[in-house]
C-alpha cells in the first residue's frame, strides 16, 4: 500500500504530541528518538499493510460487501457506506453510531432532502464521472463526508461514502479511501451486489409495452405473487425532472414508494416512473395513497398523473394512459399543480379529443354562432343570459338573481334566444349539446387566447 507522507505524520502526530491547554495539539514528546520514529512508521506501514491483506482476501474470496466495510470502518474509525447512483443502500458499516436525523439512509429508504439537496449541490455535479475523492460540506447532510465513484467494469455505477463522524478527517483519509475503492471496484466487479429488477415489474412492463402480450398468461404469472384479478388497482405516473434524470434518482424514488406501499410496484419506463398499486391489499383508497405521497413530490420536483381506481387485470395498459393523460393535459392547462387525476381532466380530454380534427366552430351547435352574431350586432347578452339559465337548470328565478336582471326582462330574452335558436329549449339532448358547445367555444377562445 502506497501511504502519503501526509498520513504517516499524521499517525506520528498521534502517537507522539502531547496535550496543550484546552485539549489541543501540544508539542512533541521530549524523549522522541529516532530509533522511535522508525520503529513508529514501521507499524504504521505493518497495520495498514495488514488492513490491506484482510481486504485482499476478503475481495478474492468473494465475501460480503457488508464485512469489507464493517473491516474498514474499524481500521479508519469512520462510518463508511456504498450506494448506487440511483442512491440504492448496497452496505454501510458504523453508521449505527450516528443518530439517526444525520444518516443519509433510514428505514424507508435514502433521505429524499438529502438527495435533493445532493442534486442540486455543484460539489456534486462535478463528481459525476470523476475518479478523484470528493469532500462534499455538511450543509448537504448536516455531516462533512469523503466521497469516491466506484468504476467496476469501467462503468460508474455506485460509491463509497465516508462519514466525518468518530474523528476529524485529516489528508491521509483520501488515501485510505482510494486504496478501499480499488478493492471495492474489483469486488463489485464479480458479484451480485448491484441487485436486480423486480419481477413484478417486468410483468408490468410486458403488459405496457407488449400490445400482443397474452393477457392471461400475464394475469397467471400477476397471481402467483398474491395480485389477484378480483384485486383493485391505481396507478401512478410520475414526471421526472431534469436534474432526476441527470442523477439517476429514479431507483431511489421507486424504493421510496416501496417503502411507503409494499403492495406496489415502480419502474422506469419511457422516460417515466410508473407505480401500481393494489389497493385491496394495501387496504386503502386513492385519497390515502395521495395524503402519503402528497409532500414527497412535491418536495422532489416531481409532477405526478393517478388514474382511476379499477378492478382487475385487464385495464392496466388502460390504467397507465389514464394516468399519463391526467398528467399530460393537467399540466398543459395548470402547469402550476404539482398534481393531477384522471377524474379533474376528464372533460377537457373528451373537448380536446372532440376538437382534434375540425375546430369548435365546426363542431358546436349552428345556431350558438347566429346567437354570438346577434350579441356582437346588438350589444345583447344573448350568450351570457342562455349559459346562466342551462347552468341554473332552466330555473327562471334563480337565473334571473344570477343576472341581476327582472324575471320579466329574463323571459323576454328566453323568447328572443329560442326564436335564433329554432328551439323551445325543452329538448334534453339539445340542451346538453348547447351546453357542450358552450364548452367547446370558450375552451377555443382560451387557446387563441394564449
């Protein structure tokens, strides 16, 4: 093991300073010899030599990631951890002696305003693909850390973390967590470390992406894990920002979810996170799944599309598009709600989908446009006075108090609007269709508008 001559003062400086005031550094022992300090440095080599042999045949023997680091921890005297880039916990050793508001990872999984703060922090954006040990400053966790990319294959795909807690970091820590990093490389290279994806996921991301895929067949292999076809399910589409992408957070956010809802699954899939969970087994309702998962979002940068709640194995494709389209048409008309359902975008997804190939114009009811020609003639309040009384379900009183005009004044528009109307507005279907094109022109106003 090749040592800086910075660590080996350090360890000298231990071994050999006295104490001054206050439990500072004093000078050094007066009976320092140099027959001392040889014999000195030579157990500082004969130690981290024989740290570096245990890590050897821990690595060759293909043990544990768990025992090289609890090894390594209790030769550097700091809590050590390894995570992937989607900030996934592979190991950690020593943490238990920190309290838990300053770990990075807790029982549901990383601490999410650490990783948002981790994506936002420029320490962290120049790491990205550096092989070089990184101090990243406690404002990020609350505690200083060391940090190192881990290239096992020549990919980088995780790194080790080391934590300023048990002692104050000195110069020598970079080295000691180079030499660690180099064995953990070779380690992550021949193991299983790195995990695998759910298999429920890919059954999920079959139905998806498969429109051929035998729907039978997917819902026998649904079963054989507990999700059965009298179950009831949601989904979730969650929209990933940037910086989400950028720094492979997703794996992180999926964990989240798992941790919160066991009965769920998430996966990446075409750019997005897709969840679906079995209500039935989780035992509760959209609004219970939302209350949890409400701040969580929002705090990530994320906007998020449900669908509805359905029964079965049939709808999942359906499902996904319901959520996708909340997510979609909610964020093009209230781009700022971090949150939309199915059930909030419903009718504007039926108006835009009705507008797609010929214009509201030419779609709404004929005589709607004479009576808009007849305002812009007359000065009138055709329009205005017939949208009022099909909002107020043909009650004359209570249209007239909308309007604040006398119901005598309301029953003589009445009689002039059906005359351009052709109608006696006593036609359900006709009323609807009226209403409806009311829809379709004002949501046309509001696009030419923008």
């Amino acid at each position: 093991m090749k040592l800086s001559s910075a660590y080996i003062q350090e360890q000298l400086q231990k071994e050999y300073q006295t104490v001054g005031q206050e439990g500072m550094p004093g000078k050094y022992a007066p009976d320092l010899s140099e027959s001392a300090v040889i014999d000195s440095v030579q157990r500082i080599y004969d130690a981290c030599d024989e740290w570096e042999n245990r890590l050897r045949e821990e690595v060759m023997r293909g043990r544990s990631l768990q025992r090289i680091l609890k090894l390594s921890a209790d030769f550097i005297g700091n809590p050590l951890l390894v995570m992937s880039l989607d900030f996934d916990l592979l190991g950690e050793s020593g943490i238990e002696t920190m309290p838990e508001k300053s770990r990075l990872f807790h029982k549901d999984g990383i601490d999410m305003e650490y990783m948002n703060a981790l994506m936002q922090s420029s320490e962290y954006q120049k790491m990205q693909d550096s092989r070089e040990t990184v101090l990243f400053p406690a404002y990020i966790s609350g505690v200083r850390s060391l940090n190192r990319n881990l290239f096992p294959e020549g990919k980088n795909v995780c790194r080790v973390v080391m934590h300023e807690w048990n002692r104050k970091f000195t110069e020598g820590d970079k080295c000691l967590l180079d030499t660690l990093a180099d064995y953990l490389e070779i380690f992550l290279t021949y193991s299983e470390s790195l995990g695998g994806e759910d298999p429920l996921a890919g059954i999920f991301k079959k139905i998806l992406s498969d429109r051929t895929a035998d729907y039978m067949e997917m819902s026998k292999k649904l079963s054989t894990y507990g999700w059965s076809s009298q179950h009831t399910y949601l989904s979730l589409i969650l929209q990933l920002t940037y910086l989400n992408q950028k720094n492979l957070s997703t794996n992180a956010i999926c964990h989240y979810i798992k941790q919160q809802f066991p009965q769920s699954v998430s996966f990446l899939f075409e750019g997005e996170i897709v969840t679906f969970f079995n209500m039935t087994l989780l035992e509760k309702d959209a609004e219970d799944i939302g209350n949890v998962l409400t701040y969580f979002i929002r705090d990530s940068y994320l906007k998020a599309g449900y669908s509805r709640c359905v029964k079965g194995h049939m709808y999942f494709r359906r499902q996904f598009i319901q959520a996708r389209t909340a997510l979609d048409v909610g964020s093009r008309n209230k781009p700022y709600v971090w949150i939309h359902h199915f059930d909030q975008i419903a009718l504007t997804y039926i108006m835009e989908q009705v507008t797609r190939r010929l214009p509201a114009s030419m779609i709404c009811h004929e005589n709607l446009l004479k009576l808009k020609e007849a305002d812009e003639e007359n000065q009138s309040e055709y329009m205005k006075t017939l949208r009022t009384y099909l909002d107020e379900n043909l009650n004359a009183t209570r249209t007239a108090e909308a309007l604040f005009i006398h119901r005598s004044t309301l029953l003589y528009r009445l009689d002039k609007i059906k005359e351009i109307l052709q109608c006696e507005l006593d036609d359900p279907d006709e009323n609807f269709y009226l209403s409806f094109s009311f829809r379709l022109l004002e949501q046309e106003d509001a696009e030419v508008s923008l």
